[in-house]
C-alpha cells in the first residue's frame, strides 16, 4: 500500500513506527472536492438560471447545487405582487449582468478573484424553496457560500443600488479565504509493504486491503487513499522459477500482476481486481500452475464509504490438461490420399459441369439456326 501506513491497515501485520503523516484539513478537502467537479453546458446553463417561473425549460428542483456551482451566490428572492420587488428589478438586472459578465469582480482574503454568480428567485412559483429558506420579507438579497453550512448566509441591508451592493459583495468575500492551495498529497509519510497466505475454497472470493482507525490518532477513511503496488500474488504452491519451466503461450498467464502498480489520483476513487484461476497440468512434463486472466477497473465510490483496494477471484472448479501427441507415419499417407481424392472428386465435377453447360449451349444454337 502506497499511502496507508501498516499500523492503520486492516490486515495482520506488526509494525511498530511512530512516524505520524498529514492529514487533510477540512478546508483542503472541500476545495480538492470541488475543484474535481466539471459542469456540462447543460448542467451549466442549469444551474446559473434565474428561478424565474416554474414553468420554464429548466428543471430548478436543487437549491444546494446552485449554491455549490460556484464560490459566492447571491440571490434576490422576490414576489410578483410585491411593489418594491418591482422597483427595485431593473437595478438588479443591471447589477446581475455586471457581476455575471466579470464587470465587478470581488477578491477573497488572499487577493484572488471569487467566482460570483447572481440570480433572482420568484417565491410565488418556488414556495417551497422560500419556505425551507424562511424568506420573511421582499425582496430579500442573500449571499450563500459554497462551503456553508446549510442554512448560513448573509443578508444584504443596505441601500438598494449598485453602489452599496457592491461594496458589500466585495467587504463580504475579501473576509473569506477561498484558496488555501490545496494539493493532492499522501497522508501517510510512508507505506506498508503486506506479506502472508490465505487459505480459500475453491469458491468466488475476494481479499481487500482499506484503512484501520489506531491509538493515535482519528482519520477520516473516506478520504484514503488505496493505491498499491503488487510485487506477488499467485494461487497455489508452486515456486516462482516454474514460470521460466512452462511454455512460452503460457507464462503471461502466471501472476500477472505481479509487479504492477494501480493508481488513483482523486477522492473516493478505488482499484478493483477481477482474476479468473484455471489450475491447469502439463501433461508431458508434469508441471503443475494455476492459470491467471486479470482485468481491473477504478471505481467511484460515495463520498461517505471507505475505499477498499480489492482483489476478487473465481477459482474454476475444473482442471485443464495439456499435452502433445505424435502423428503416425501413415497419418501422412492418409492426408495425402486425403487431398488428391480431394482435388480428382473437384476437378471431376468441374469437368461435368462445363461439358453439360457446352451441349446445352450448342443445343441452343442449333435451334436459333
């Protein structure tokens, strides 16, 4: 294992290291989060629409995505009925489009341009967002930050004009600090390297390496990483020189992982092993393997489950033998009588079709003339 130390992986082996590694901050896992995601033009479009009416080409039914869409939201929540929400639109359709077009730009406490995306929302076709929102007056301007707990924001108070916006805007996100410069690392300050033997059934099984809690310390196995690199992994008792022993055809399929290494570079992301086992006997030289197909995948996993680098195997219940027979001298003779009789019963049959079609032409042509 690349990234778990022995004294937190789940397997039997003594280790007696004191060296502690680095965990992620809270703030480093969000933003790592984060910054894996990608929006399709669709989804885009989506999720920086105005909740204008509910009866319009989008779907508008996850307020927590449009708040995770970017850094800073900022959303007027309004009524058609009401007077001041009237007034006060054509101001913030000016203020939305200059903010939305990067003409007003806010930095975070480190100087760094905020992504800022500005929408409206129409409580009379959205009550039910308003409500679990406790919208209790109009309009209502709020500010929401993508790494918020559900439920915090701030609420705008001031003038209703670009000016005073503005300036709060940019006072509320210069407090933040958005960019901690996060990069994906290793958690541990070193591996572990796992020797041992199993015994199984000839049944489908699997063995799977994760992250173990210790004495020393709490880690979040969710956020684990499972890379690993397999120096062996073989079925049976067979020693490592019986490969060099076996026929050429056959040697890639002895231990075919064996000094390979599986990565994954982002969260929640974990290899998988799928290995078909054919015991298999060579007739002639007595040698006995255990024949190997290996294919492997990364799975995705939720944000919640522990990754797990696992190895599942199907032991096949039948044994396979190989072995060579020599041919008879007369097989020889045989295959050659074979052939010409072969080729006389061919040539014959050629031979009576073109005669047959000849005297069917000149038949023809006797009557025409």
């Amino acid at each position: 294992m690349l990234d778990i130390d022995c004294s937190h992986l789940t397997v039997g082996v003594d280790h007696k290291g004191t060296r502690k590694g680095q965990p992620y901050k809270e703030e480093e896992l969000l933003e790592l989060e984060f910054s894996d995601r990608s929006f399709t033009p669709e989804e885009l479009a989506e999720l920086d629409s105005d909740w204008g009416s509910s009866s319009d080409h989008f779907k508008h039914n996850d307020f927590q995505a449009v708040i995770d869409a970017h850094d800073f939201t900022m959303i007027n929540f309004y009524a058609d009925w009401c007077s001041h929400c009237r007034d006060f639109a054509a101001t913030w359709f000016d203020f939305e489009k200059a903010v939305n077009e990067h003409r007003v730009v806010a930095n975070d406490a480190d100087g760094k341009p905020a992504a800022v995306h500005l929408l409206r929302l129409n409580c009379v076709d959205f009550q039910d967002t308003c409500r679990e929102q406790m919208i209790r007056f109009f309009p209502a301007v709020r500010l929401y930050r993508r790494s918020a707990k559900k439920g915090e924001f701030e609420e705008y108070s001031g003038e209703r004009n670009a000016d005073g916006m503005t300036r709060w805007l940019q006072s509320s996100v210069a407090q933040r600090h958005l960019h901690t410069g996060a990069t994906y690392h290793s958690v541990f300050s070193e591996g572990c390297r796992v020797s041992g033997s199993v015994n199984v059934a000839r049944v489908p099984g699997t063995v799977h390496f994760q992250v173990g809690q210790s004495k020393e310390r709490d880690i979040n196995p969710a956020f684990t990483n499972v890379s690993h690199t397999v120096h062996h992994f073989s079925f049976g008792e067979a020693p490592r020189g019986l490969k060099a022993s076996l026929p050429r055809q056959y040697r890639s399929h002895v231990n075919p992982l064996d000094g390979q290494t599986f990565l994954v570079d982002k969260f929640h992301k974990a290899p998988s092993h799928f290995i078909k086992v054919v015991h298999t006997r060579f007739e002639d030289s007595d040698l006995r393997s255990y024949q190997q197909t290996h294919q492997w995948s990364v799975r995705t996993l939720q944000r919640g489950t522990t990754p797990q680098a696992k190895f599942s195997f199907d032991l096949s219940p039948v044994e396979v033998v190989i072995g060579k027979s020599d041919r008879r001298w007369y097989d020889y003779i045989t295959q050659i009588f074979a052939i010409t009789g072969g080729a006389f019963t061919v040539m014959s049959l050629a031979a009576g079709f073109l005669k047959a079609s000849s005297v069917h032409v000149k038949s023809m042509l006797d009557k025409l003339s």
